[in-house]
C-alpha cells in the first residue's frame, strides 16, 4: 500500500442503485433483487494528494455485487474526469482504488475485480433536491430527494454499510438511470438513490 497522510477530498456525491427506496443493503440486508447494481459519483470541490490538487475535478464508479454487499466479490470499474492531467489521475486512482486510506479504502476492500480506471466525460450537476450524471455512452442518471414528515429532506445517518460517513444521506428516489459499459447494460427507473456533501481523509 502506497499510504499518505496528506490527502483530504471534500464536495459533494450522489448514487443510485437497483434496490427498491430506501436500499436494504445499507442495513447490511440482502439486495431487493438479490444482486446491487450500483452507481456512484462525486464532485470534488477541493481536495489535494500531497501538493497535488485536485479542485473542480468529477469522479464516477460503477459497481456490481452478484450477492449479499458485505459478502464482497464486488466488481469495480473507475471514471475519471477529463480534465484531469496524468498526475491528478494517479492522484485519484490511488485514493479511489484504495491506496491512500480511509474510507475509499474500506469500499474497495469489497472489491475483487477492478473492470478499469479511464478518463471520460464527466458532467455532474446539481439542481436544488435533484442530481445528475451523464459520461456520454456510457452513463445517465438523474435522482430527486425524497421529502420527509417534518418537511426539508428525508434522512438517513451512520448507518452500517455506506458510501459517504461524513454527512447523513439525503433519501432519493431515481427517474432514470442508466448504464451500459464492459460487459453491463443496466437501465431502471423509480429506484434507490442517496447524496450529500462528502469529506474522505485518511
């Protein structure tokens, strides 16, 4: 493990999933269709890997789970934004594959196959309680919050399997979702989705 101290990421993410609203799998239960089709993206609006930074940059994995999440057995595969020049796409791939430490790293110890890490279009967008992706042939998703009984966001905090610890999650529901690369073609509506702010350290 290429270990660092110095890195911090902090923005905002979103996912969506196969599972019915809200995703069983977070309760460390078995996935609504018996396998987790998962799609994850972040905005990074500041982070750095030592004196490298990584400001501004998109980050997007797809995941696939043939079974129970907390079994693993998880394939991965990794996009990176664009823009980013070949030292911040080093910089992300180790944070994101695990490398660095913290969170990341906890995810990807699920892992047991990583399809690939390239660099693609990336627009990532945030419209008031709604959240967008799109990496042109590839992937589309769009989420809207779910509203709760006391008005503002419907919520859900710590709970024992998740992407983001930081901030509790915003409970959404997805109105189209979309993703075909490797050997997956996946695409469903009126799904699970999450987001909030992020922040991963070591």
């Amino acid at each position: 493990m290429n270990k660092t101290t110095n890195w911090s990421l902090q923005g905002s993410y979103f996912e969506t999933c196969n599972c019915v609203t809200s995703c069983p799998c977070i309760w460390l239960q078995p996935p609504s269709e018996g396998n987790c089709k998962l799609l994850v993206a972040w905005h990074i609006e500041s982070g750095h890997l030592e004196n490298q930074s990584l400001d501004g940059l998109n980050v997007a994995l797809a995941c696939y789970s043939p079974g129970h999440m907390k079994d693993g057995n998880w394939q991965a595969a990794l996009y990176v934004d664009e823009r980013a020049n070949d030292e911040q796409f080093n910089a992300i791939t180790q944070i994101f594959s695990g490398q660095q430490g913290g969170h990341p790293a906890l995810l990807m110890s699920f892992v047991s196959e990583v399809l690939g890490a390239k660099k693609v279009r990336i627009d990532y967008q945030e419209q008031g309680n709604k959240r967008l992706l799109s990496i042109p042939g590839i992937a589309q998703a769009e989420i809207e919050g779910i509203q709760g009984i006391k008005e503002g966001d419907a919520t859900i905090d710590n709970p024992p399997l998740c992407v983001v610890t930081s901030h509790p999650a915003v409970v959404a529901r997805s109105s189209h979702y979309q993703y075909q690369d490797y050997d997956k073609v996946w695409k469903f509506t009126e799904r699970n989705g999450f987001y909030s702010p992020f922040v991963y350290q070591p």
